[in-house]
C-alpha cells in the first residue's frame, strides 16, 4: 500500500512547501485548504498519516482530529502549528486523537523523522491488530514466534495442541525435540514454510507459516496424531487396537504388496450432545456408538483402533477394487441410519475419510497422517460421505493459508472494489434498489471469487473489518448518487454474523453513519438465516436497535436453512430473501409455485416485503409476478456491475424493463 499522507492548511503556500518536501521522500501526498476539504479526501484515500494545522477558520484542528479518531481510528495524526497552541493541543494529545506536536516554523529534518515514525507505528498497530484478531477468532492451532525464536501469543487450541497449559516455555524450539531442529528452523526462516515436528511430549505436529510481518510470524499447528495412550476413559474395548499396532499393521500390509485402506472416522458434533443431552448421557452414548462400530468392524473383517477425541481409525485389507472400501464403510454406518438407531434423540454423524495403499503412502505413518489430516479439512463437510485422499488438497490448504494472508492486506493495498446488482420492484416496474457486492482483484492471485474468499474471511477473522469497508463505500456511493439527483429506495448491504456479533457493531454503525449525510431508512442489511437462529437473543437485542435508527432488516437465502418459520415473528424482520435454489424450477413446478405462494402470503400478513433472487428466465419473472411477490433481482434484470455502470443502468433501464414485463 502507498503510504497516503494529508496535509491540512489554510495557508497554500505552507501547503506548496510541505507537499514538495514529502513528495519528494516518496509519499503520496494530499492537501487539504480546510477540515471540510480534509474530510472529503479521507473518504476516498483513508490516508493513513494527517499533518494538520491547528489555527483554521470554521473547522479547526481540534475538531477535524476528532472527527478523523472517530471515523478513521487506525489513522494517526500530527499537529503542526505555533507553541502557543501547545496548552490547547495537550488535550488531544492526551485524548489519543494527536500522535505527536511539532511547531512551525519547522525542521524538516525531524519532520521527516516523525513522520516515518507515524508510517511506523501504523503499520505496527495494523499487524497487532490482525495477530490480535486472528487469535481471538480462528478455529485453527495459533502460535506467535517473534525474530529470534521468542514465543508470543499462543492461543487455546494451539496451547492444548503444544501442551502448554501448566508449562512456561520462552522459545519456539524448546516445545519440540532436537529431531525437529531442522523442521524448526525452516519454519522461523522460510516466509512459506511447512514442516512436521515432534514435540517434547512426542506428539507429531503439523506447523504451517501463516503469516509474516516485520517483528514476528504467525503459525498455523495441527496434531497429526496422539502418542497418548489409546483407550480412553469413555472406551474400554478390548478388541480395540492401539495405533501402535494399526500402524504396525499396516507397514506389514505394505511390505506384502497386499492392497488396503486407511479409514478415519470422525463423530460429528459430540461437543453439541454433551451440551444438548449432559455429559454422562452422552458419554454413554460414545460407548455404545463405539461397541456398534466395532461390532460392523469385525463383519466386514477390518482392524479397528481408537485414536482421541471421539476419532477412529480402520484398516480394511482384502480390497480388489475402491467400491470395495464404500461398500464396506457403507456397512460399517448402516446400523447407524435414522430409522435403524434410535437409542437417543440425536442424530448419529460421521465425518468418513480414506487412503488407498500404497497409492496415496508409502508408510502406516505416512497413510495416517495424510487420512487425518484430510478428515480435519472435512470436519465441517457433509457427514457420511466417504472422502479419498487427494494430494492436490495440501496445494489447495496453501492457497488457503495464501489467500488468508493477503486478505488482511486487500484493504490496505487498494485491492477491494463494490458492484451493484440492481433489483426491479414487480408492482412499481422500475428498478428500485441494489445489492451491494465485495470484489477483489489481487496482483498474483488474480480475481479471487467471493465464493473461496469470504468463507476463509469467515473463518479468519477477516470479515469484521472487510464488512465495515463495504458498509463506508457502500454510504460514500449513496451520498454521492443522492448529489447525481438518483433516487433508490433501499441499498442492500451484507452483514456477516461474525461482524454483529462484535460487542462494538452498533456503536461503530452509528458513528459511520454519522460521517454521511444520508437517511439511514435507505439502508438495508442482509443477513444469514443460519446464523440469526443460533444467536436469536443476540439478534434481537442488536436487530432491534438498528431498526429503531431507521435501518431495514432482510433475511437472506431465506428457504436454504431452518424448517420452523416461529422465528420469524420474534425477529425485527423487514424482508424476505427467497434463495435462488427455490424457484429453479417455479415455471413449471406446482409445488414449487404452491410454496413460494405460500412463504409471500405470510410475509405479506407479517408486513414483510418478499425479494427473489436468481431470476434468470422471462417464465420465471411472469409467475413471481403471478404469486405477488415483491421485488426481483437476477441476471434477467442485470449482472453486479460497477458504480458507473449501476447508474447509467437506473437512467436507461425503465422502457427497456417495461418492454420485457410486456413480453415483447
């Protein structure tokens, strides 16, 4: 990212003076003749350093360093003016809203020093905040390494990974043993690094490096087995083998030439049961899902060993073919069908993953750590498929890792950019509203799709902060279209879970839009129906205040998720989001029709407005219009597309949309 610095002054030839001196150094230079001017530019640029004079006519210093803090907060600002302001400007520099004072006339060689001390500290305070982020949000094992080797921050899964809850450890090297030296070092010196270690303990790690800044790394750890002794408390089975001797077992398998498989199965959700049935009911559940499991093991002749956390693995040999693995795993589940297992009220699921030998490793240890580590990568994938070990997924877990990393750059670095998709109201027939859309183009990587990308941001962390990008770009283009004289009745915005559930959501929402001149009832946030169902309390409480502030409120791919519709009288619901995967067939379908029908009634009798999405066909359009839905949007109407080409669109759109409601 350029380094964007703003100059603030009422004087130009101050303005001429300074702009020279930091153009010159090579930063991107913007000048400002007031604080109204200023703020104009921070909308576009969000610079990151502001020099500002203090004495300035309507806006002085003190209030546009204000407004800045609040609306910019990561930006860091310099007061450049007389020392007789000093006494008024110890206020802000005590508030936090002034990084340094420094005195005109000025020396431009200590001008040029803190300025590249704010560049500095800023780039320093970005990457806390992302490591801060990403440890208090990832599900993955994280570990900080400083220069040097110097353990930083370890968060809860990486510490019961590593084992370090009762041990205080200052260095990276100590958690592991001198075989791992070399693994070790690679990881602290490579910027892409990856390596198994074995720590202290004897516990195979997986490490990856996450991410790399100027002081210190973040890596990503994974356990590629457990050494611990086998059988636990909730098993005590004796034909339950140990992985010692699956292992084992499998070597002598290799050394025979004899074709086998790798299984490891995964019990989904074991946590949820404890929560949903108490501990002991659902300890005595995993015992007797595991006599279950071995019993099938023993029919269909394999080798069943039990690793920790409610995973299993099998070794199934006397394999001519690789339908012979799914029909025998499909053996191994079947007593546990809905219909066939009803010793208790939940659901019995497993995540089933496997490796052909000696095609996908050349060892036992080898075939385990790759079937392992394919089952975590599809802990959250549908249950009961069976998954084969592909080597191209470890590429695929790099890109990941790739992506993850240049995601927490993409708004510093410029690489973000919004489309429009607009919507057409069916009764006004005219387009009367967009949705809003995050795209991202990066250097190397290329278009990345918000499809891979948003579920890592999801997962990461990232969301928080790219979802705020989205909500201020998304209010600059509003005010701007409200100056072009466009008229629009909603702008839909997306808000992710993670990012409502921030304690600071609303009062960061009220203090953006308080930074534009916009009626905030042209505002509409989109959210997942998953996720408002699992934190219906929460979503209350923080739905109903943006309500209260004029802000309308959509369920989005509404259909897709949950069966009772009971919540919806309980939420400060203001519209409907049909998914596209509902009305695929609407043209044609009765029930189809007969649903969709039937979901617009009771939104209309709860004051809803009903939008659909995915309309792509004339046919499809007629029989919305038929069932009295509200709104459409589609690739009929017209793709995302970008800001110039959205309200050219809205200025032409209107006979072109009428001729197509008339069919000709």
């Amino acid at each position: 990212m350029p380094n964007k610095l703003l100059i603030v002054d009422d004087e130009p030839a101050i303005l001429r003076s300074l702009a020279r001196v930091f153009t010159r150094e090579g930063y991107s230079v913007f000048t400002a003749d007031s604080g109204n001017a200023a703020l104009e530019i921070m909308q576009l640029e969000a610079c990151q350093v502001v020099i500002s004079d203090f004495r300035m006519p309507i806006m002085d210093g003190a209030a546009l360093l204000a407004e800045i803090k609040i609306l910019y907060p990561a930006s860091l600002c310099i007061v450049l003016s007389g020392f007789a302001d000093f006494n008024a400007v110890l206020a802000l520099l005590n508030s936090g809203s002034a990084f340094r004072f420094l005195q005109k006339p000025w020396d431009e060689t200590t001008l040029l020093v803190e300025v590249a001390e704010a560049f500095r500290t800023y780039d320093e305070t970005r990457d806390e905040k992302i490591i801060t982020q990403l440890m208090a949000s990832s599900a993955d094992g994280l570990v900080e390494v400083f220069a040097g080797g110097q353990l930083g921050r370890v968060n809860g899964i990486a510490k019961n990974l590593l084992k370090l809850n009762d041990v205080n450890h200052s260095t990276f090297v100590e958690l592991f043993s001198p075989v791992s030296d070399d693994g070790v070092a690679h990881l602290l010196d490579s910027p892409t690094g990856h390596a198994v270690l074995k720590t202290v303990a004897g516990r195979e790690i997986e490490a990856f490096v996450k991410i790399v800044y100027e002081h210190s790394r973040v890596l990503q750890v994974l356990l590629v087995d457990d050494a611990e002794p086998v059988f636990s408390s909730l098993i005590n089975l004796p034909a339950v083998l140990d992985q010692k001797s699956i292992l084992c077992s499998a070597d002598v398998h290799l050394q025979a030439g004899t074709p086998f498989a790798m299984v490891a199965i995964q019990l989904k959700n074991y946590g949820f049961w404890s929560e949903m049935v108490g501990f002991s009911e659902a300890e005595a559940l995993f015992e007797d899902i595991s006599a279950v499991l071995l019993k099938q093991a023993s029919k269909i002749s394999a080798l069943m060993g039990y690793l920790a956390n409610e995973q299993f693995v099998l070794l199934l040999d006397n394999i001519s073919a690789e339908l012979d693995v799914h029909a025998k795993l499909a053996a191994l589940i079947e007593p546990f069908g809905p219909l066939n297992y009803t010793k208790s009220a939940v659901r019995v699921e497993f995540v089933i993953t496997y490796c052909m030998a000696p095609e996908d490793g050349q060892s036992g240890r080898q075939l385990l750590n790759n079937v392992l580590i394919l089952n975590r990568l599809h802990a959250n994938g549908h249950a009961n498929f069976f998954m084969r070990y592909d080597a191209s997924m470890i590429e695929r877990k790099r890109s990941q890792l790739l992506i993850s990393e240049a995601l927490f750059y993409a708004i510093d670095n410029e690489q973000l950019f919004l489309h429009y998709q607009p919507k057409f109201d069916l009764k006004q027939r005219k387009i009367c509203s967009c949705e809003v859309l995050l795209r991202w183009q990066h250097p190397s990587l290329g278009f990345v799709s918000p499809a891979v990308f948003i579920p890592i941001a999801e997962q990461e962390g990232q969301i928080v902060e790219l979802g705020y990008w989205v909500l201020q770009r998304a209010c600059m283009a509003i005010s701007n279209w409200s100056k072009q004289g466009v008229q629009l009745d909603k702008v839909a915005i997306n808000i992710s879970g993670k990012q409502l559930a921030q304690d600071d959501f609303i009062p960061r929402v009220e203090t953006l839009l308080a930074g534009f001149d916009i009626e905030t009832s042209l505002l509409e946030f989109e959210l997942t129906e998953t996720w408002l169902i699992e934190n219906l309390e929460q979503s209350i409480e923080k739905l109903s205040r943006l309500k209260k502030a004029g802000v309308s409120i959509a369920i989005d791919d509404f259909g897709t998720g949950y069966s009772s519709l009971s919540y919806l009288s309980k939420l400060p619901i203001d519209v409907i989001k049909i998914d596209r995967s509902l009305i695929t067939d609407i043209a044609q379908n009765l029930n189809t029709q007969s649903m969709v029908a039937n979901i617009t009634r009771m939104a209309h009798d709860m004051s809803m407005q009903v939008v659909v999405e995915g309309v792509e066909t004339l046919e499809q359009l007629k029989m919305l219009e038929q069932l009295n839905c509200d709104v459409i949007q589609g690739f009929l109407i017209a793709k995302p597309q970008s800001e110039q080409s959205f309200i050219h669109f809205v200025g032409i759109a209107g006979a072109g949309l009428a001729s197509l409601m008339e069919g000709q």
